[in-house]
C-alpha cells in the first residue's frame, strides 16, 4: 500500500487551526477550541458541539464518509496552482506567540494565505474556522470515540496517526471474523475495536496520511518525511511513526549485531540520503534536520531569528562533517590568493550546494511542515517545523497552532493513565 497524500488548494474563510495529538482527551479538545474562539457554521448552528458537559456523548447518526468536508477543495492535480513560494511565516516575526488568541479573526492571518480568502463568497461567512488534527485522536485517554465525533462534526480535517491506524486495523480484522495474534488479543486498544461504532471507523479510515494545503505552503504528517522524496515517494511506515533522521551512509555503517546477524538500529525506511528511525536513540530529531535543511532551499538562515524560548535546542550541526572539512580547505586556498585556487573554491562550494540539494526535494521550496507524535520532545518549534505534541495524556497540555504564528494550550489529562511502552 502507497502513502495516501491529499492536496488542497484554496483557503479557509476563518483560520486554520492545528491541533496536536488529542488521544481521546475529548473534553481538553473543547477547552482548546473554546479557547481559541474557533467557529464556523458547524457550530454556530449547534453551540453545544463545543459546551457539551463532560460525560454527554453526541452521536452523529449519519456514517456517510467525509472526505474533505471543509471550505476547501482538493486539487484537480497536484501540480495544479502551485503557488510561488515565500519564506517560512516564522522568518522575521520573531516566532509563535504562546498565550490566547486575542481576536477571532486576525488580520494578519489572511496576509500570509498568499491568495487572501474568499471572504466575499455569500456561502462562508468571514469566521469560517477549519480545524485540522495531525492524527492519534484515540487510545489513552478518557473518550476516543467522542474525540472523532466532535472533529467530525466540526467539519474537522487531518491525517492518520499510528494509534489511529492500529484501532483500524484491529476493527478490520474483528468485522472481517480474521483471527488475532496472541499480541493483538492483549492490545489496549482492543475494546476500543470491538465497540467501534461505524460512523467513528468510516472517518478515520477516510483519513490520508499528508495533507497539503498548497495555498498556505503547509504539509500536514503525523511523525515526519524524508526531506530527500517528494511526498508521493514517502512510505507509510515512515510517516506515521519517525522521530529521527540519520544519514544513509552513517546507518549501512552500522555493525550487525553477530548474534542475530540484524543492525542495532532497524529503520523504517532507507533512502539514497536517509534512513527514518522510530526510536530517537540513533540520529537526530528529523524535524531540526528538516528546518535546516528547508532553510537552506529558501536560501537563508531561518533558525537565527527564533528566540530561545521557543526552541529548546540550538540548532544542530550533525552529519556534515565532510563540509565542515570542505570549507575548511576552502579557506586555507582562498587565502593563497591564485586563479587556480578561486577555481577549486568554486567548483567545491557548487559541490557542497549540489550535496545539500539532494538532502532535500526542491519540491518542498517555501512549505512548512506540522506534525505530531514526538510528545517526548513536547512542543518543538523550528522556523520550518512545527511539532504540536505537547503530550496532553502524559501530563502535558493539549496545544495548538493558529496558523501562522500562534500556539494556544489547555491543561491535559490531570490525572494521567500510568505510562506503558507504547505497544501500537
Ligand atoms: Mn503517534
């Protein structure tokens, strides 16, 4: 099976609003919404999609699947409308805002869609928010069923994440009569699957594993890319479970283990650059490596302008130690001053840009990235990515971007489940 990649073109009437990992917090994910005045006719025809009293359950009786259930449109092609492609929105404001969105309907917001918004159209009105989820509503918490109801009824748009894609799985196989293995027959998840209601399993098995809002240069994942494929050459592995890089070269070193005759480090995909690794124990966090790297596409130094209290930690120098060692010699040649010498200058600065360039897709020019899944690494803000698992059933808070520049949060689960070893 291929990644699933949707693409959209036009813009929200409202703003978009990326919400990190719910995992069945349903009540947490109306505080948020609450909290960032999010609307739209969805719920200004039902106030109670976003009061609802803890313990009340809306059921949605209709299981038709929605597919792109929102103001915008998919693509007719994925090429279609490209847009001409900016610098990242963090570059030059100093980075996300934490705290409350102030109004409802910013007007800088509109400024960075790059189209406007079709703000005259009598079918929206001006607050025509769309909400957007980077995947794992479920497992863990209190009410997954009722965390994809409410999105659901919203009008709510996003991407599989693991969690997700395992209850389908385990549903699939208990609808379909199939026999479970002895692990299945112990996953957590398996009520979740046995009571699984059928509008709840036909919207998440609508979900596409990357979203591309091509209007606002946004790509939507749950765990990450290889920045070196375009998305359509992505595997579903890699996608819905990476947290880390390392370079091709640096994971076939690997010495195999004698024993078992297996690497220590078993990727989830390898490519001609990268090999993408669930556990963040080998290489580094891909979403850094990402933000460098698109830095580099949109030929300036993004990291530099984020302030210290966003990004957790400095930019990383890792992997490149053959162009560290290039530029030195550069160097000590230009230095001598020669024709000769500003020759092999040139020809290894066109080499080292050559190297870069293929560490990342020029298809990918002036796109942001939003993700989720990494709660260890909590919020993890680089000037082209933005990762909004703030681990809301691990103690943490439930957060999301208003899109550009904003991060709002609510409290998680006050009292969290014991924390297991991830088993999905
Ligand atoms: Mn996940």
């Amino acid at each position: 099976m291929s990644v699933n990649v949707v693409h959209l073109e036009g813009s929200a009437a409202g703003r978009l609003i990326i919400v990190g990992d719910i995992h069945g917090c349903a009540d947490q994910l109306r505080q948020l919404l609450v909290k960032t005045h999010f609307t739209n006719d969805a719920v200004r025809q039902r106030p109670e999609l976003l009061t609802a009293s803890p313990g009340e359950r809306t059921v949605i009786a209709d299981a038709a699947i929605m597919k792109i259930p929102c103001a915008l449109q998919p693509m007719s092609s994925p090429h279609h409308r490209r847009p001409t492609p900016t610098s990242s929105p963090l570059e030059g404001l100093g980075g996300p805002a934490l705290g409350d969105v102030d109004s409802p309907a910013s007007p800088a917001y509109s400024d960075h869609t790059g189209r406007g918004t079709n703000r005259d159209d009598a079918v929206h009105s001006r607050d025509e928010d769309v909400c957007v989820f980077v995947g794992d509503l479920v497992n863990k918490g209190p009410d997954s069923y009722g965390v994809v109801r409410a999105l659901r009824a919203i009008g709510a748009i996003g991407v599989v994440g693991n969690h997700d894609a395992s209850l389908l799985r385990l549903a699939h196989k208990i609808r379909t009569g199939a026999e479970l293995t002895p692990k299945e027959s112990e996953s957590r998840l398996l009520p979740l699957a046995v009571d699984c209601p059928d509008d709840v399993y036909a919207f998440l098995n609508s979900l596409p594993h990357i979203l591309c809002f091509h209007a606002y240069r946004l790509i939507v994942v749950h765990a990450g890319v290889d920045p070196s494929l375009p998305l359509e050459q992505q595997t579903i592995d890699a996608v819905t479970r990476m947290r880390n890089l390392v370079s091709a070269k640096k994971y076939t070193a690997q010495l195999v283990d004698s024993a078992t005759g297996a690497p220590p480090y078993v990727a989830l995909s390898l490519s001609e650059r990268f090999a993408t690794l669930e556990r963040p124990k080998f290489g580094k966090s891909w979403s850094a490596k990402w933000s460098e790297l698109a830095s580099e596409l949109n030929g300036g130094s993004g990291a530099a302008v984020m302030p210290a209290a966003v990004v957790k930690k400095p930019r990383e120098a890792w992997e490149d130690v053959e162009d560290d060692a290039a530029s030195t010699r550069s160097a000590d040649e230009s230095r001598g001053g020669s024709t000769a010498a500003a020759a092999v200058v040139g020809r290894r600065e066109k080499d080292k840009k050559e190297k870069w360039r293929k560490r990342i897709s020029t298809v990918y020019k002036g796109y942001t990235i939003a993700y989720g899944h990494d709660a260890k690494r909590r919020l993890n803000i680089h000037p082209y990515s933005y990762g909004l698992d703030t681990g809301c059933v691990y103690g943490g808070e439930l957060t999301c971007l208003v899109w550009p520049n904003t991060l709002v949060s609510v409290p998680g689960l006050s009292n969290p489940p014991p924390h297991h070893k991830s088993n999905v």
